[in-house]
C-alpha cells in the first residue's frame, strides 16, 4: 500500500483523472499485475495471441487501434508495430513507463481521450441518467483503422462514471447497471457494426467466487448484455483467468473471470456464413433434449443482475 501512495503522489495526472479514480486504479493494477504475475500469464498471452491473428485477418496493414490499451498487459506491441505502418494506443492516461514502452517504436503513439462520450455529455449538462440516455461512443479512427481492438476495457468503461454519480447524484445499483449496460451495448456495436476494418473485443463476462472446486456466487459483468454476434464461428474463443487468487479479494476465495475474444470481419463470404450457420445447429437428437426457451416472463430483469463492486 506504502508503494501505491508514493506512485500516487508521485505521478502527473490531470485533475479528473485524479478525481475520477483512474490513476489510483492504473496504479493498483500494476502493483496487483505483478503479485499475480504467475496467475495471469496464461491470460495475458491468450490476449496477445488472439490480437495477433486478428492482425492477420487484415486485407490491409496501415492503421491499428488499441483501445484500452492500460499498461500493455495484453496487448502484443511488436507484433503490431512490426505489421502495421501505424499503431494508436488510446486510453484515458497512460502512465510514464507506458509512454516509455511506445516511444521505442517510431510508428506507435498514444492517444489521450475518453471513449464513451461520458466527459462531453457531461460538459454539455446531458450525463446518462432518468433523463438522458448513455451518449453514443467517440472512438477515434472507429471508420479507417484496418484493426481496431477492445481491450479488456468494456466492463470498466462505466464505472469511474456510475460511481462518482453513486456520490454526487445519489444513483442506485440499478441506475448504475442501466448506465453501464447503455455504455457497454454502444461500444460493443460500435466495434461489431460500425467499423470498416477488422474489429476484436476482448473482454470478461462473467466474474466466479470459487472455495477449491465449488462456486460460491457468480456475477454478470456484462449486465445481462449479450455481444454482437459474429460472422463465423472460427472468429470466438474463450478462456479462464485467475484474475484474484487468494488472498488478494478474499482470504480463502479465488476469484476467476470468463474472458471471450471475438473477431468482426468484414466480407466474409456467404458460403463461410452458412457453414458457420450450419455447424452452430445441434443434431436432430439433441434438439428434443433442449429445454423450452424462457418465456419473457421469466427472464430475469436488469435489476436482479448482481452488481460487480
């Protein structure tokens, strides 16, 4: 904790990403990333692994984004700078040794802003709420970049938001979950529907207290979102990452987070998405197995989600 202040307090940061927590949790991250570096190797080279293929699927190689790009944990910075002419780390602050890392690369910069038009509808007195819905999302470069990449950032995105409005304008856990869901969904079809390029989103789903073997609750970080379908399914993965191992969130629980990679690309033939298509239907006898789809009545709503604190 002693090294977490003096980084803190050490370290140049803008007001508002001071007021809104975001040094504190760069920073928080990068002392936890390395107690945990052995628990999240696996992960963080999943992450890499994924973006680089991404990568591949290219038609073209002259501009990559990494959104969320934090402190580089998962994203593979020489691969990219080795295919593309340009890579552009977005995020809201990059800390020095990030800045350090893109410098010995003379086609990668950083790029400062932030990504859910939250700050803007702010200014502008429309912040999410009763009366405003989340603002659309202002990625930049979302219509030229060959690749363009969510990165592990999508269930982060709201939260400096919905807490300071938990403070400042007495929001309760299902304004913050409406408000979340409303960032996430428009983010997630930004990357999915409205880029040109190939687009990834690389993000956790869902969020298990684990005591050895058995789960003791499970939490839906995507709010009950479901991701934009993609066009094969050649282009979904999915992996485990022991993302708190005991004793970091609890004495005795491990807490283990679901992590889906999706790959959106674009002029994919109709012969690929039939296959697709047909590959995703279950045989004959096991369809009769299948339980009868929820009737709307007993989907849960919004409200029930547990919220992840």
């Amino acid at each position: 904790m002693l090294g977490e202040f003096l980084r803190y307090i050490t370290t140049f940061a803008p007001e508002r990403v001071r007021k809104f927590g975001y040094l504190k949790r760069l920073i928080a991250l990068e002392f936890r990333a390395k107690r945990c570096e052995s628990a999240w190797a696996e992960h963080q080279r999943n992450c890499k692994a994924f973006i680089t293929k991404a990568a591949d699927l290219c038609a073209e190689q002259k501009l990559a984004v990494v959104l969320g790009s934090g402190l580089l944990l998962e994203v593979p910075l020489k691969a990219l700078s080795d295919r593309f002419e340009k890579v552009i780390l977005v995020d809201i602050f990059h800390m020095p040794q990030v800045v350090g890392e893109a410098r010995k690369h003379f086609n990668v910069k950083t790029l400062t802003g932030d990504i859910t038009g939250v700050f803007k509808a702010m200014k502008e007195r429309r912040a999410p709420g009763s009366n405003h819905p989340a603002p659309p999302p202002l990625i930049p470069h979302l219509k030229e970049a060959d690749l363009i990449v969510s990165c592990n950032c999508l269930t982060r995105l709201a939260k400096p938001f919905t807490d300071h409005f938990e403070k400042e304008r007495g929001f309760s856990d299902l304004d913050s979950d409406k408000v979340a869901y409303q960032i996430m969904e428009r983010h997630a079809k930004a990357i999915a529907e409205e880029a040109t390029g190939v687009g990834v989103i690389i993000t956790d789903t869902d969020r298990f207290a684990m005591q050895g073997d058995n789960i003791v609750s499970r939490t839906d970080l995507l709010k009950a979102l479901k991701l934009p379908v993609t066009a094969t399914l050649g282009h979904n993965e999915e992996w485990d990452w022991l993302a708190a191992p005991h004793p970091e969130d609890h004495p005795t629980h491990d807490y283990i987070h679901t992590v889906v990679g999706k790959v959106y690309q674009r002029n994919i033939s109709e012969e690929d998405k039939a296959k697709a298509a047909a590959e995703a239907e279950l045989p004959p006898e096991l369809q009769d197995d299948l339980p009868a789809e929820a009737a709307a009545d007993d989907i849960p709503d919004i409200g029930a989600i547990v919220p992840e604190r």
